[in-house]
C-alpha cells in the first residue's frame, strides 16, 4: 500500500528520550533523540506535512530535583521547568531532524495549552514525573518538599503532579502556517506550558502529551495521528496468560476495553483516550506503535501497530 499524504501528528514519549535505564544525560538524549529522527523522516520523504509533540515528564522531574538542590539560585516554579524543558528537548530533536531532512526544516514552537483552573487534576495530582525511586527515598521527598508521591505500575515511587485537560492550543496560528510552509514542527512539547484559559496566567501542572497531541491534531485538522510507544501494539489482558495483540480497533470496542479497566491510567489509557477523541472529533485514524514500526504502520503494513478508526460499513446492493 502506498503511504497517504498529508498531515500527521506524532507524539513522542518522555521515556523514549531518556530511557527508564540511562541517567539522563546530555548524550544519552542527543543519541535518543537520533534514533527518533530516523523514524520521523520516514514520515517526511514520503511526502506528510509533520507535527511532533513530546512528553517530558523523566526530564522535568529531573529537573525539579535538581532546582530544588541548589543553593544559591532559587528554585523557578513546575511552569518554567516546563518551558524549559520543552525549548531542551525540542532544541535537541531540531537538530536531530535537521540531520536527517536538511538544515532548517525543523522548527521549535515554545507553546502554551490552555487549561481549566477549575479541572478535578488540581486536586487530585496524578501525572508522574521525574526518576523512579524506592519507597523510602520517596516519603522522605515528600516530607521534606510538600510533594505527592505514588507508586508507578509497579516499577517504582515517583512524584505525581496535577494533569488537567488541554482545552486549546494558544500557538494554533503559528503551528499552521509553519506546516503550511512545510516545516517540520516541534509544538506543545511536554505537553505544552499550562496556563488558564481565559487570564492566561501560567499554572503549575504537566498536561498529558498524548491529550495534547490529539488536540493538537484536531485542530491543524491532521489526516493521522501516531502515540508512539516502547511496545509494537495494544495488548488485551496484558501481564497475564491471556495476553494478546490487537491490530485494529472501532472507537466503541476500544471505548468498552478502556471501561473495562484493560488501559491503565499510568500506560495505555492515555493513548486510548487521545486516540478516541482524535477519531470522534473527525480524525481519520490514530495508530498506537512503537518508533521502529513507525513507517510500516504508516504505509499499512498489515500488523504493525494499533489503528483506532472507523471500520466502513459495507455497501450491500439490493437488486
């Protein structure tokens, strides 16, 4: 199948960019950073207008941590850490895709999400953030820095954030005209910088960058949108002798799996939930897959990835 042209969207874990194992170096993430450009430009020769937005929630906890050592500077609030790492991560994967594609076709856009400062995450801090750590080490953060703290789908402590709902990109203008002009775009980056909708004054949260990423593909009205993830595809019953993948789903059957507890909130659930309201708001298909799959599942190679979409409804000729 010949790939389609068009626009995509493509969200980019946090994780991907510093893996669970590495530290979080300079070059541990410039050389992340490479692989991923090699998967993104296959998306760009074959044609596709490219928006790329990333998570960072390993390198804004990182961050924090860091902030909250020093001494002699003070410590800037998460809004900052936010745009901070945004133009960071976004700087280096710039850089990354120019290598691949050519000097000067990526381009960063420091965006800002508008949020609720009314939304329910305010009060009930759920996005995990920054390095995994044992209980104990966890607690004594928490004591000592006021954070909230919870255990993260069994691999680790880490500090939980407010994540409220995107409910705009301020940016939106910008990011249109740069793919119009055929840039590769790097927009709302971790999510974007939360601010309140109707003051614009910056609020300290972390927006999901997979909820972020549909908006953003809703509203530069995107052919695709790709959540990009460490495994090839959805698993049903994931974790137990039932395990098994699925390669395509319609918006209800995924609704049901997601209300039937098979995504959890701190893995696939957030890609779930972005990739239905991608498709309900008008988007072709969303595709859950991981960055070497990337190509394959955007030429329709059958079995590379998840699609979430509209199945047709077959015509039946009556005579």
């Amino acid at each position: 199948m010949q790939p389609r042209a068009g626009t995509a969207v493509v969200a980019v874990g946090g994780n991907a960019l510093t893996r669970p194992d590495q530290r979080g170096t300079a070059e541990e993430i410039a050389a992340n950073a490479a692989d991923m450009a090699a998967a993104l430009a296959g998306l760009v020769r074959a044609g596709r207008r490219v928006a790329v937005v990333h998570g960072n929630g390993p390198q804004v906890g990182n961050l924090a941590l860091q902030q909250e050592a020093a001494t002699t500077v003070p410590a800037q609030p998460l809004h900052q850490l936010s745009a901070m790492t945004q133009a960071q991560l976004g700087g280096v994967l710039v850089r990354a895709i120019d290598a691949e594609c050519g000097a000067g076709l990526a381009v960063c856009v420091v965006t800002h999400v508008a949020v609720d400062p009314a939304d329910p995450a305010f009060t009930h801090p759920t996005k995990p953030i920054g390095p995994f750590l044992d209980r104990t080490a966890a607690g004594a953060l928490a004591r000592e820095r006021g954070w909230t703290v919870a255990e993260d789908a069994g691999r680790g402590w880490r500090r939980v954030v407010p994540s409220p709902r995107p409910t705009g990109i301020v940016e939106l203008s910008a990011v249109r005209m740069l793919l119009a002009a055929g840039a590769v775009v790097l927009a709302a980056g971790g999510g974007g910088i939360a601010v309140d909708g109707g003051s614009m004054a910056p609020l300290d949260a972390v927006v999901d960058k997979d909820l972020a990423a549909a908006a953003m593909a809703t509203a530069v009205r995107a052919d695709e949108l790709y959540l990009l993830t460490g495994v090839d595809c959805v698993l049903l019953d994931h974790g137990t002798p039932r395990q098994r993948p699925v390669h395509r789903l319609d918006p209800e059957q995924a609704a049901e799996h997601l209300a039937a507890g098979q995504f959890p909130p701190g893995s696939m659930g957030p890609k779930i939930t972005a990739a239905l309201a991608f498709v309900r708001d008008g988007g072709h298909r969303a595709i859950i897959t991981s960055a070497r799959l990337l190509r394959a599942a955007a030429e329709g190679v059958p079995g590379a990835g998840t699609q979430i979409e509209r199945f047709p409804v077959p015509v039946v000729n009556v005579p």
